[in-house]
C-alpha cells in the first residue's frame, strides 16, 4: 500500500525520512536531511514522503526557494524529489509531486516550479520548459512550470 503525507516536524516520519536522506544515493540528500534537522523550513513549507508498506520509499519538498539566485522572483518549488532504488518505476514522483500541486493549490498558489537537469522527466508529468537558467551553484539547470488550476 502506498501512502503520500504532507509533512512537518511533528510527523511521524520525519525521522525515517531524515535517514533515508542521510543515507540515499544522491549527493543533495545529506543537505536536506540536515535542513529537516534544523527545521530550517519557514510556516508553510512542507516536506513529501511517499511510504511503501509502511517504509519511507521517497521524499520531495515543497519550499519558496530552489537553486535560482535572487534576482528571480519564481515561488513556490518542488525540490529535492527522491525515490529509493529499491521503489523505484512505481510512479512515486509523480504521486508525491501532485500532492505538492494539490497543497499548493490549496494555500493559494496558481503555479509551482521545477528546477532539474533531466531531461523529459517532468515534461511527461505536465510541466513545460521555461528556459534554462544559472543556478547559485554556478551550473545551468532547466526551469519548469505547471499551473495548479
């Protein structure tokens, strides 16, 4: 059975999620599992956890800001979008990311943003192309936008 919570401090996966973060393949998931530590997340923004049985499977998050510098004005993103190995092809992005849309919907956004460096990932979820744009990092990454509506 597969579960997708909206997340704050107080949930009782945000530990596993923490260590899945730890210890998952992707060089960003240390970072964030350190965010979620610090709880450096402001009253509105949520982390995703998509569950399996019962086990953390997956994590994205739902934040104000990404990897764009601050001269741009685009808010809010879906970030950080993870599945394990082991969960992966069982469409968990794309669960969690509509739950994303669907919060932001609620709380009175009309777009969300994507930054990734895939290609045709999330054009197949709805999200168009926006150009491709400098991150704080000093790489290039393509933005993304899909309308909540």
């Amino acid at each position: 059975m597969t579960e997708i919570y909206c997340m704050t401090q107080i949930h009782k996966y945000w530990n596993e999620t923490i260590c899945l973060a730890e210890k998952c393949s992707w060089k960003a998931g240390p970072y964030l599992a350190q965010k979620m530590k610090n709880n450096d997340f402001n009253t509105w923004e949520r982390v995703f956890v998509a569950c399996v049985n019962g086990k953390v499977a997956g994590f994205c998050t739902f934040a104000e800001k990404d990897e764009l510098p601050k001269e741009y004005q685009f808010t809010p993103f879906i970030g950080f979008v993870f599945v394990d190995e082991a969960y992966r092809g069982n469409r968990l992005s794309e669960l969690m990311i509509q739950s994303a849309i669907l919060y932001a919907r609620e709380i009175g956004y009309e777009k969300v943003y994507i930054m990734s460096g895939e290609i045709g990932l999330y054009e197949k979820y709805g999200f168009e192309k926006l150009g491709d744009y400098k991150t704080i990092y000093g790489s290039i990454d393509q933005l993304f936008v899909k309308s909540t509506i």
